[in-house]
C-alpha cells in the first residue's frame, strides 16, 4: 500500500496525533448486462439449524479493481469444511469477502489462520457472543497463529459482518480490503415477503484513494480520519446494478474508515427502510434521506416496476455540513441501477415487517439517571471515550454493569473540535431513545437530522457534534469485558475506545 507521509503501523497514540460482514446454497450471477455487475443469488432457508465450519484466512494477494496494474489488497479467503454445504459465496472479481450465510441457531466453529506478518484478530460485527469469542484485542494472534471461534448464533436474522479488530491495527487492514459478510435467516424473516434470491444484493460501501500506479493510498487524520476521493461498491468503481422492473432489497453497509453519506436516489424517490444493524424492523420508515456513519448497516426497499426500460437510476451522497473536517462536504455518486429490462412482480411492501416491541424505558434499572459517556479530547492524545484512552483490560468504576440489566446509556458529544462520531458496542443491541442537540449549528443539525437511521435494533449509532444521545440497552448474558469504541477507525486505533464489563 501506498503511504504518501506516515503510516500509522508502530506509531504511538501520541505520535500519530503530531503527524497529523444456514441459508441453503449462494451463488453469483455471472454475465449480466453490466460488466459492473456483481450480484447475490441464494436458494432459500433450510428450517434446521447446522454445524458450520469455516477456516478463515487473513492473507494478501492482488486484485483488478482498475485498468492497468492490479491493487495489493489484504483480504480473507473462506473455505467451508464437510458438512457445511452451502452456507458461503465469493463476489467474483472483488477483494471482500467471503459472504457467510447462516441461521438463527447454527453452530459457528471459525478456524483463523494469520498469514499475514503482524498481529490479527476477528471481531463479528453485531454479533451477541461470549467475550472470549467476540475478537477483543487481547486475544489477537501473531503471524502465523490461529485462533478458533465457536458459539452459537443467537442474535435475529439480519446484515452481520466481519473485520479486524487488532489494537492500534484496525483502520488500515480494514482500509486494504479485510471484511466480510454474514447474512442471517431466521423463520420470522423467512415468512415475510420480500425480495430475495438475484433481488436481494449487498452493497458494502467504501471510500478510497489511488496512486498513479493503482494501489491503495492511505493518509489518515486524526481529527476527521481518513477520507478517500472515490467510492468503491463490494470492492468495485462505477458499480452499476442490471435491473428489472422488480422490488429489490438492498442490504447497505458503510465499510468506510471514516466517511459519512447522506443517501438519496437520484430521482427524488424516498428512502424507504425495512430494516438496521439488528434486522427486520417492526414497520416500513420513508425518510427523504439517509445519514449512514461507518459501521452501521440497512436494508432497503426499493421499488423499480413503475420505470421505464432504459431507466437509469443513481444512488448518491449529498453534501452536508458540520461532521467535522471535509467530511460529507463532496458528493459522490455511489452506485448505479439500469433498469434494463421489464419482468413482472407481485410483491407489495409489507405494513408489518416484525414482532418488534421496543423496551420501556420506565423499566430501565437507572431511569432518570443515565450511564453518562462523554467524547472529549485530550490534548496532544486525541478523542476519548469516558475520560481515558484505550487500556487493554482496564475498566472504570462507571464502566461495570449487571448481566440482563436493563439500562439507559447517555452519549455526550459537545466539546471540542466538533467532530461526528459513530460509536458502536459490542455484544448486545439497543434502541435509541432520544437525541438533544446541546450546543451544535441549528442549521447544519436541520440538514441531517431527518436521516438519522434510529429506528429499530442498533449496534451503531451517529453522535452529532453538540448531541446527547440516549440509547436504551439490555446487556447480554454473558459476562466479561466488551468494547465499546468510535467506528472512525482511525480514532479507535487512536485509543477512542473502552471496556465495559458485565458482572453477574
């Protein structure tokens, strides 16, 4: 990879401040109209649970992403063992990967083989796993290691996915192509009628940078991140979809180091979502944009048969204001659909979508005195969670909870810089509750504030500059120490990130 100035590997925290992703088979579609085009097809859920064994390769290689010379990438290759049929799939010709489906209910035995010449471990994103299987830094292997993951798939059917989560390694092997996929059926989200097989596609989004010779250009910030000056979809520019006049289910992921989008089509057509982080909500939510930071994740609905053959349609980020930095103040186009060609369809977008019955906050163990997380900085160190820098064991006394416990948490984002931040925790879904902007720009806050993706089951949630955020969270039932950290990459491998514990 390309380094124009200092690459964050063997900096100091301090020294890097001054330098300024079981269903049945999946297979892919092939030969489609557009030479951009990569697209998930799947048969549908078997209704039994199954033993899934997959060794898991953390390597390098290349890969054609542009004209010219191939781009070195690091990346994860997947190799399902006997008795696992049917449950992984490659996007041809891109670096991310593997796709994993599975099953509310499957038994998950992951072999990680480290080829590559510096520590690694593997956070599954959104998953509610012992912390022992949950990829803390303190379990991260060296070159040539292997860890072994087993637990049991409990969280709902929904977009899950996988990458590093290596201290002070996070954001570049990330950035170079580490991620993967797992999608998650469970009998509820199979009854629903929705898009599925060639009309059910991922979209992992990602922004990059390239030198002349087409490798990977990374040069983080501290303050805004890293922020590249084109968009890559599941690993390719100018990703375009071959569509029909059909309904398809997009499944979005913001894989970005840092970049937020504010989403729209092109058209003017509303944004119409159908699920988050934690799958299916309980009903359909039309908003005229979409703000989505790094790691979170949704799926939408979106509604092709009334174009016209010959269509074309752009799925784009708009500028906004006030993220911190240059984030959000240029527009991409991210994606784009053809309308192709006309097939028939029936599907009409369901009223109700899931059993989803939010918590009561009356009935939080600390209703009228929120768990307080502020975001500060501390000067010549960066941004911090709760007052401190990243330690890898330590908990502060605030940081010590009760399994099962029912609690509201309060995230605070009103110091300076004002910069936006997606904090992201480990081990169990929230909701959120409420947002208060405190101190932030009224009108910058009016252009982003529709979009917010707050409904539904959240691992993910967007922190504007001047916000108190309150999130309404069950912890799990294991016990032991979980993250919680920024999903700006760069700022976690900063230190932006802290344990929590879960005591019996």
């Amino acid at each position: 990879m390309t380094d124009h100035g200092q690459s964050p590997r063997g900096f100091d925290r301090r020294g890097f401040l001054a330098a300024g992703g079981a269903l049945g088979s999946a297979a892919f579609l092939q030969g489609l109209a557009s030479a951009q085009q990569r697209t998930v097809h799947r048969a549908p859920a078997s209704t039994a649970w199954q033993r899934i064994e997959l060794d898991l390769v953390a390597t390098s290689g290349t890969v054609q992403i542009r004209a010219g010379t191939p781009t070195n990438v690091y990346r994860y290759t997947g190799t399902l063992q006997p008795g696992s049929l049917g449950t992984l799939a490659n996007i041809p010709g891109s670096h991310l990967g593997p796709i994993l489906f599975a099953r509310t209910g499957d038994k998950l035995v992951t072999r990680l083989d480290n080829q590559l010449p510096e520590d690694h471990i593997v956070h599954f994103h959104g998953l509610d796993v012992p912390p022992a299987m949950d990829g803390h830094p303190m379990d991260q292997v060296p070159p040539g290691g292997t860890f072994e993951y087993h637990f049991r798939i409990v969280n709902r059917a929904g977009t899950y996915w996988f990458h590093p989560h290596t201290d002070m390694l996070t954001a570049e092997p990330v950035y170079a192509g580490r991620a993967g996929l797992l999608i998650v059926s469970d009998d509820e989200e199979q009854a629903v009628p929705l898009p599925r097989g060639a009309y059910d596609i991922p979209l992992v989004i990602q922004d990059r940078k390239f030198d002349a010779n087409n490798q990977f250009v990374y040069t983080p910030n501290a303050i805004e991140g890293f922020l590249g000056d084109r968009v890559l979809v599941n690993g390719f520019e100018n990703f375009t979809i071959s569509a029909a006049t059909r309904v398809y289910r997009f499944r979005v992921i913001n894989g970005s180091q840092s970049r937020i989008y504010k989403l729209v089509w092109s058209d003017g057509t509303p944004i119409v979502v159908i699920g988050s982080e934690g799958g299916l909500l309980g009903a359909p939510v039309t908003l005229p944009y979409l703000m989505l930071s790094p790691g979170e994740r949704v799926e939408l609905w979106a509604d092709f048969r009334s174009k016209p053959v010959g269509t074309q349609i752009t799925l784009r980020t708009q500028v906004f204001l006030g993220a911190g930095g240059t984030n959000g103040q240029t527009p991409f186009d991210v994606a784009f659909v053809s309308i192709d060609r006309a097939e028939p369809e029936t599907l009409v977008l369901p009223p109700v979508l899931s059993a989803y019955t939010p918590f009561n906050p009356t009935s939080a163990v600390n209703y009228g005195n929120p768990r307080v997380f502020p975001i500060t900085m501390l000067m010549g160190t960066g941004f911090v969670l709760n007052g401190a820098l990243f330690q890898m064991s330590a908990v502060a006394p605030n940081e010590i909870v009760k399994r099962g416990d029912l609690e509201i948490i309060e995230i605070t984002n009103t110091g300076a810089p004002s910069v936006a931040h997606p904090i992201h925790f480990h081990g169990r879904h929230f909701q959120v509750l409420s947002r208060t902007n405190v101190s932030g720009n009224p009108s910058y806050y009016a252009a982003v504030s529709a979009g917010f993706a707050d409904h539904g089951w959240k691992d993910t949630v967007l922190v504007w500059p001047g916000e108190r955020v309150q999130i309404l969270m069950r912890y799990s039932q294991y016990t032991g120490l979980f993250l919680y950290h920024c999903h700006n990459l760069v700022h976690e491998d900063m230190g932006m990130m802290r344990n929590y514990r879960i005591d019996p």
